[in-house]
C-alpha cells in the first residue's frame, strides 16, 4: 500500500515540482522513516497482545495528528535532535499535501502538526567535526589521555550510556567479530557493533597502560580503570568529557550522554534504519519484547559500517581531512 504512494509521491516531486535529486532522495528518507515507525509500533502492539497477532498496516488515511506527534515523541527518545525533526515533518508535510493534490485523501492530519515543546529538553548534539576537535585535544603522550581517547571512541562508536561505558567488560569484548556485549538498564542484555578506530585505540590503551596499573580486586574485568587500577566514576566521565569540551572550543552544554544522541543522530541523518538504530540503542520497548530477543547481528553491522561517520571516513570514497592527519 504504502509503496504504490510512495512511488506516486516521487513521480509528483520530480515531474510537477521539479525539485532536485537531493531534495527528493531527502523527502522519500523522511517517509521511509515514518513506515518504519509505523512497522515497529505494529510489532510492539502484537507482542503485547495473548495472539501475537498483527493488525493490518494502517494507511496514510489511518494516521492522526496525535499519530505523529508521538512519533515525533520517540524520536526524541531516540535522541534525534529538534533540527532533524523539523527535517522530517518537512517531508512529511509534502507527501500529505500531495495526497490531498491527488485527491486520495480528503483531509491533512499534519496540518495543525508542528515540532513539540518536549518537558525534557535534549542534550546538545556535537557535529562530526565537534567531535573530531574534541579527540584532537586529548594528549595522547600521558597515560590518561590514551585512555580517554579510547572512552569516548567507544561513546560515539557505540551509542553507550555511561554507567555501560565504565561498566563494560574485557570479556564482553568480541573484536574478533566486530561486536562488544553492553549490560544495559535493568540487567538487560544487547549486542553493539565496535567500529575499526575504536578498537584501535582501545587496543593502544589496554597495550600500553591498562596492563601496566596495578589492578584492584573486583575491578580486574572492567576494561576502563582510574590511575588507582579501580572503577572510573560516572562523575569522573562527566568531568573529563566536559574538560575536553572547553579545550576544543565548543560552547555547547557537553555531557557523556551527548555522544549517545549524537551517534544516534548521525546514524538516523546518514539513512540508518530506525529499528537498527533503537536495537543498538538498548531502548526498554525493544528488548523487552520477545519477538527482538535474537537480534540480526550483521544487519547492525552492516547499519553501522554504511551510515556511522568514522566508518564512512575510513573508506577511501570522499575520505575528510582529521585533526590527526
């Protein structure tokens, strides 16, 4: 159903608005990024349900306002920040003017739709070159800022929280694979792909400072320790990040968690799918749900290797120009 529209709403952009390629290959992501809600919210409805029986795909004439601001609700949840958003009911908006153009729809749900005023305000998101100003400043010549570099490798790599960044484990680590194990909230479970640059610099660290720290007991399996061979803190995480912030310049309001909403960010605005991205993500409403028990591991690697920054930059296609260059 939705693909017949779909392919209409295409032929309409190039033929009777005459916009670009670029806008049009925008316009259709953002509609591919609304089925992709829809079939996500169908799924969780029939786990919910005794049967586990879906019900039909509903139709852009099925859809309400209310409909797409809690879309826009879980996009926010997601982390995508407010400009991408705005980016999305853009596309949104033109496809339903469209079916009203068309005349297969009498009446625009997204009429009265405008971005929400979200009670809980998102943190900053840092652009890929914020991000690489902020590697750039750490002074890999002292043992911590190895280790830094490899903490906030890992935050961007991987879309972690930072309770699962300082409680991440040297057994949960499957290099070999491409994939680290993260214990998310509630004890939950979840498999994230590792990028080559964060392993790389995980691997200057352990080499050349973890192995050399006297390690305290309980702490011998957490792959990030304190120069006292223990556990790192949350605080201690907030502060290094924001330290960091300030040397490179960046004005932004600078936490831990900005590197989850920016990775999660980065990967929705390059055309990652929406539901690669909440698995890796560890979001409750999915791993709770017994129908994504058994993740499609390589389709996650295969969505971060396409879409994630530091792998595009690592391809010879377009390579930028780093700060370590």
């Amino acid at each position: 159903m939705w693909q017949s529209y779909i392919k209409g709403f295409h032929a309409y952009l190039l033929l009777e608005r005459s916009m670009s390629g670029n806008t049009i290959e925008a316009y259709l992501r953002d509609i591919g990024k609304l089925v992709q809600y829809l079939e996500i919210q169908q799924v969780e409805k029939a786990a919910a349900l005794p049967e586990g029986q879906p019900s039909p795909m509903p139709g852009p004439g099925d859809l309400t306002l209310e409909t797409f601001q809690d879309m826009l609700a879980w996009l926010n949840g997601l982390g995508l920040d407010m400009r991408s958003q705005a980016r999305m009911i853009s596309g949104i908006k033109a496809f339903y003017k469209y079916l009203l153009v068309e005349d297969i729809l009498l009446t625009d749900p997204t009429e009265l739709l405008e971005t929400p005023k979200l009670h809980r305000k998102i943190p900053e998101v840092l652009t890929y070159d914020e991000i690489q100003r902020m590697l750039a400043v750490i002074d890999l010549s002292q043992p911590h800022g190895l280790r830094n570099r490899a903490m906030l490798e890992t935050l961007y790599a991987c879309g972690l929280r930072v309770s699962e960044l300082i409680n991440l484990k040297i057994s949960n680590l499957h290099f070999d694979v491409g994939f680290v194990k993260v214990l998310g909230k509630n004890d939950k479970e979840r498999l994230v792909p590792i990028g080559e640059e964060a392993v790389k610099h995980i691997g200057f660290y352990t080499e050349g400072v973890r192995r050399h720290l006297k390690i305290k007991k309980d702490s011998e399996n957490l792959l990030f320790l304190n120069r006292r061979g223990s556990k790192l803190s949350r605080i201690m995480v907030f502060l290094i990040t924001k330290q960091l912030a300030k040397l490179a310049g960046i004005e932004k309001n600078i936490s831990p968690h900005t590197f989850r909403h920016s990775f999660a960010t980065h990967l929705i605005e390059g055309g990652a799918d929406l539901k690669a991205v909440q698995d890796m993500l560890g979001h409750e409403s999915i791993t709770t749900t017994e129908i994504y028990t058994h993740l499609d591991t390589d389709y996650l690697k295969e969505t971060v290797l396409n879409f994630h920054p530091r792998n595009v930059e690592m391809r010879g296609h377009g390579r930028r120009q780093t700060a370590d260059d």
